[in-house]
C-alpha cells in the first residue's frame, strides 16, 4: 500500500515543514508494517511537497495511525492537501522486466468496509 500527501509550502515554510516531515517520517517508521517512505519537492512547482509511505497493507498503516508519536505528528499531517491519500499497488514492474499484476484487496461493498473500519 501507498500513502501519498501532498502539501502546499510556502518558501518562508520551507525549513519548519522540512524538518516536520522528517520527524512524521521518524514517526512512522518506527511502525509495524512500514516499508520505507521519503520526503520530496516537486521538481517544477517549488511549494508542492509530498510525504510517501509505503506499507506492508492497509490494516497496519491504519493502526500506525493511532501510534503515539504518530499522533505528535498530526498538525503535519493535517496539512496535508484534501484528496485521497492511500492507494493499493495493483502492478508492480522490475527494471527491464514486464509488469506484474497483484488481485485487490479492496471489498466488493466498500460502503460495507468503510462502516466495519469506522468503528
């Protein structure tokens, strides 16, 4: 799974949001089901900024969440620009290879599912 934010900093921003982001990254790492993640600045846009995860699934980056330290880093977080955020990786392709199809793990009724992790 991956979870993508994106930010809008100004320049005078720049060296607080930096060093926010990394410290929500610390944050997060330090969970159970994290891959790896980084901080990036768009190469053509100088105030967009992402924050990027990628987690083992959806259920743990969910209860990464609710991890202390993570909490500590929410007023980054909800910073973040409103749009969805978390994507399930459907094909994954080596250097030089062909793409590689993984099933969904989303539920048929995600009405349903969205009810079951709301509670």
């Amino acid at each position: 799974m991956l979870v993508l934010y994106r930010f809008a900093v100004t320049e005078s921003e720049t060296d607080d949001f930096s060093r926010d982001a990394e410290t929500a990254l610390t944050a997060l790492a330090a969970c159970d089901g994290y891959v790896r993640g980084g901080v990036g600045r768009a190469v053509d846009e100088d105030a967009t900024w992402l924050l990027w995860t990628e987690w083992t699934g959806v259920g743990v980056y969910r209860r990464a969440l609710g991890n202390y330290q993570v909490k500590m880093s929410t007023p980054l977080l909800s910073r973040a620009l409103p749009e969805a955020s978390g994507f399930e990786v459907l094909a994954e392709c080596a250097p030089g290879d062909t793409p590689v199809r993984s099933g969904s793990d989303r539920s048929d009724d995600a009405e349903a599912a969205r009810r079951e992790s709301a509670r």
